[in-house]
C-alpha cells in the first residue's frame, strides 16, 4: 500500500486546490490572500464592477503580480522579441551558392 501526502488549500470551507508539495500550496494560498486584498480594495473604487468581475481582475492581478509590481513601480515591461530563423537562411544561402557553382 503506498501512502501518499497531498496539501489542500481550503477557502471559506471549500476546497480550492490539491498539491503534492507545501512549497506549492503555501505559494497558492498566499496568491489567494493577494487576491482577496486587490478585491476588496477595487471593490471601494469608483468603478464599479460586477461580483464575477471584481474576482476575475483580483486573480488576474494576483496570478500576475511579478509582472505587475515591476509596472507599479514605474518600469516599462520588456516586450517579447520574436527569434528569427536565421540558420534556415543561411542554410538556404549556402545550398543556393552550391547550386549556382
């Protein structure tokens, strides 16, 4: 019989998550902590928002927050580059040279 340990984040008596590590669910939990906070602060603003859409922002923000905190702070994001294929080019220039010669 094997054993095995599983780590359940419960919220409000629900059972939100399952880990195999503590690392994983103590991560997960904070992030809901994160969220709850970011839903009850957009909740006061001026904008108001839907239940469902105050949620769906806090955990957007809360599942982002290494991205976000970097443009709270004023720094622009990096944008993502795209790689070119250049050995395919250069591979085709050579074959292209071989065929002329």
């Amino acid at each position: 019989m094997a054993v095995i340990v599983k780590y359940i984040v419960v919220r409000n008596g629900e059972e939100k998550m399952t880990f195999a590590t503590k690392k994983e669910a103590d991560a997960y939990d904070k992030m809901l902590d994160i969220a709850d906070n970011l839903f009850e602060f957009l909740e006061t603003s001026k904008i108001k928002f839907t239940e469902n859409q105050l949620e769906d922002i806090s955990l957007l923000l809360a599942e982002n927050k290494d991205k976000l905190v970097p443009i709270l702070r004023g720094i622009k994001p990096k944008k993502k580059t795209v790689k070119k294929p250049e050995q395919k080019e250069s591979a085709s220039k050579k074959t292209i040279k071989q065929k002329n010669i």
